[in-house]
C-alpha cells in the first residue's frame, strides 16, 4: 500500500510535536517535520493553513504566547491581522499542522490521522 506524503508543521520542542512525531514513528511511517523557526514560515503557507482550516482552528488563544501579547495586539481581531501575529510569532500557531496528501488537519488527533492514512 502506498503512503500518502506526510508533513508536520511546528516547532521542535512542542509536547504536541513531540506525541505526533513519536505516533507516526511508531507506526514507521516516513514524514517531513517543518520547524518554523528552523525552516521559516512563508505568508503563502500559512495563508493556505488559513483557507483550509479556518483562522480560528489554527490560531491557538490558550498559547503561553497568546497570553503573554498585550491587549493592543489581542483586540480588533480581524483574519489579517490574526495572520500577522501568527507569522512574526509562529508559536501562536496550533501545533501540530499535518498535511497528508491532499489533507490537513490542526492539532494531534490519533483517530484522525489514522482514518487520513
């Protein structure tokens, strides 16, 4: 059987990126992991993040980082401006983002993932 392409989207020492990479190697599947602050995080990306999932799916509100913007930055939240944060701060994301085939999906889901592959 063939496996669909597998990325992981997040930063390396997430507990959620730590769970999903450890699930998906033991299961021995092959996937790419894509460190935002090692790989960068490119508008395009995350605007396709946006479109698919919802600005509200991947912007993580309970983030140590969420909390620690002021209240400036945290009201009048509009999609734009949620993508601005997330892109000068790529831990506001929900971590993980999975993309498998044509797929994505935003958080660890054991169920989800195994019904995608």
């Amino acid at each position: 059987m063939h496996q669909p392409p597998i990325i992981v989207y997040g930063i390396k020492n997430c507990d959620s990126i730590k769970k999903t990479r450890t699930w998906l190697d033991r299961r021995s599947l092959n996937y790419q992991f894509h460190d935002y602050r090692v790989d960068g995080l490119e508008p395009a990306l995350l605007q396709q993040f946006a479109d698919r999932l919802g600005i509200e799916a991947i912007l993580n509100q309970r983030s140590t980082s969420w909390r620690q913007l002021d209240d400036a930055q945290k009201g009048d939240l509009t999609p734009d401006k949620a993508r601005q944060l997330m892109l000068a701060n790529p831990t506001l994301i929900k971590r993980p983002i999975v993309a498998i085939g044509g797929q994505l999906f935003a958080g660890f889901n054991p169920e989800q993932l195994s019904a995608a592959l």
